[in-house]
C-alpha cells in the first residue's frame, strides 16, 4: 500500500469518530503492512475492530493542550510513520456557526473557534509529536484541508471563516514542512481535500451537491491513501485533490 513505509508502520489517526478519521482507519487495518494503529478521538471510536491486537483507542480532544500533551507522552519519542489528522469543522448549531454569506454575518467568536479547530489544532499537534516524526525514519503528516482554502480558486466569496481558516492551515502545514524536512529527510507533509464526503459536515449542503459528487468516507479514505501512498518527500509541503491532482495555493 505505502511503498514509502516499512512493513509493520506505526500510524496515527486523529479524528476516528468522525466519518473520513474512522473510515481511514479501518483501511488501514485492512491492510496487513500496518503494525500498529492509534485511534484518537474525544469519544469511543464506532465501528474499528478493537479486537484487533494492532488497535489501541485513545479517547482525547487533541483540541485542547493538555490532551495533546497526552498523546505525546503515550507515544514517548517512538517514531510514527503515518499521522492523519482528521479533524476539522465547518458550523456547529450549539455554538449557532454557520457559513458565511456576507460581510455582516462575520462573527469575532465564530472566525476564532474555526481557526482554532481548523488552523491552530493541526500544527500544534505537529509540533506535540515532532519528537516522533524527527529522525531518519519515512513520515507522512496528512492533515485535512478543504478546496476552498486555495485563494487562488476563489472565484464565489463567502464562507469567510471556513476559507481563512483553511487557507491558514494551508500555511502552517507548508511552513511546518521545510522544518521537518531539516529534521527528517524522509518525511511527507501534505494538505489533503476529500472531496465533499458524506458526513455531518457537509450534510446541511448535500442538496447543492451535483449528481455523483457525494461520496461515501470510504471511498474518500481510499482515495486519500492512494494521493498519501503516490507521494515522496520531494512532494512535501503540497496540497492534494482526493483524485490525485495538486491545488493551488
């Protein structure tokens, strides 16, 4: 499957209760190149076989410091070969954030909770696990980022907080890439768009959705494994269609 890992790979997932995090990890475990698989998630991660010996389930909210500090200090310095991070978010009814349309519906607290999740999460659990992906071992840190974070492709407005905070991302994750490349010259960093996937995040504008452009996690997991499993640390610091086509910036 990874041609870049060795057999036996260490992953980690962030993000396995949600619908792309959990499918990725069950493709990874049906694959016999895995050695082991840490599942991270705020609650009990549904459907991974924790019979599986490979499987250890870690309920954290890699959102907040002192979990991060967690899933450091269970990993304690040994090398992780693949770390995909799903998590991210788009609105939340309890905190009433929803997409922008226009000027005025920008919120202070709604553009800091999406930077937070989207943005700050991701590169400070780069930086809680880079004793784990420094050295001179094979690396992938794949992390979840969304089209509409190219401003380049931004050709419609709205969706102020979503975009910034994914065109963030963007940034922290190519920034964080010629880092960890002084540190580990086999490592990958890559910024990953799964297309619009069914799941809770893009269910609200499922109907605006063109006929077979609604894909199921799994297939979007296989898809980002095969865009994962393409790449070499030449391609570091990229950004990735769920087809295997680059993005710009």
């Amino acid at each position: 499957m990874f041609s870049h890992l060795p057999d036996a790979y260490t992953a980690v997932v962030t993000g396995t209760s949600g619908g792309i995090g959990n499918a990725i990890a069950k493709a990874l475990l049906a694959s016999p190149q895995l050695g082991r698989l840490i599942a991270v998630s705020r609650s009990t991660t549904p459907s991974l076989d924790h019979h599986d010996a490979r499987v250890t389930t870690l309920a954290l909210d890699v959102t907040q410091q002192n979990d991060r500090k967690a899933l450091r200090e269970h990993l304690d310095g040994q090398p992780v070969h693949l770390l995909f991070n799903a998590i991210g978010t788009l609105h939340d009814e309890s905190l009433d954030i929803h997409p922008e349309k226009r000027l005025e519906q920008l919120s202070a607290d709604a553009l800091a909770h999406l930077m937070h999740v989207n943005a700050s999460t991701p590169i400070l659990l780069l930086a809680a696990l880079k004793p784990s992906l420094k050295g001179k071992h094979p690396a992938i840190f794949a992390s979840l980022s969304a089209r509409v974070g190219s401003i380049s492709d931004n050709g419609f407005g709205g969706w102020y907080s979503y975009r910034a905070s994914k065109a963030a991302h963007n940034m922290l994750m190519k920034t964080a890439s010629i880092e960890l490349a002084r540190l580990n010259k086999a490592s990958i960093v890559l910024c990953l768009h799964p297309g619009t996937t069914n799941t809770p995040l893009s269910e609200p504008f499922q109907t605006r959705v063109p006929p077979g452009k609604l894909f199921s996690p799994a297939f979007v997991a296989q898809c980002l494994i095969d865009v994962m499993a393409a790449r070499t640390p030449e391609d570091t610091g990229s950004f990735w269609d769920w087809d295997g086509k680059p993005i710009e910036w």
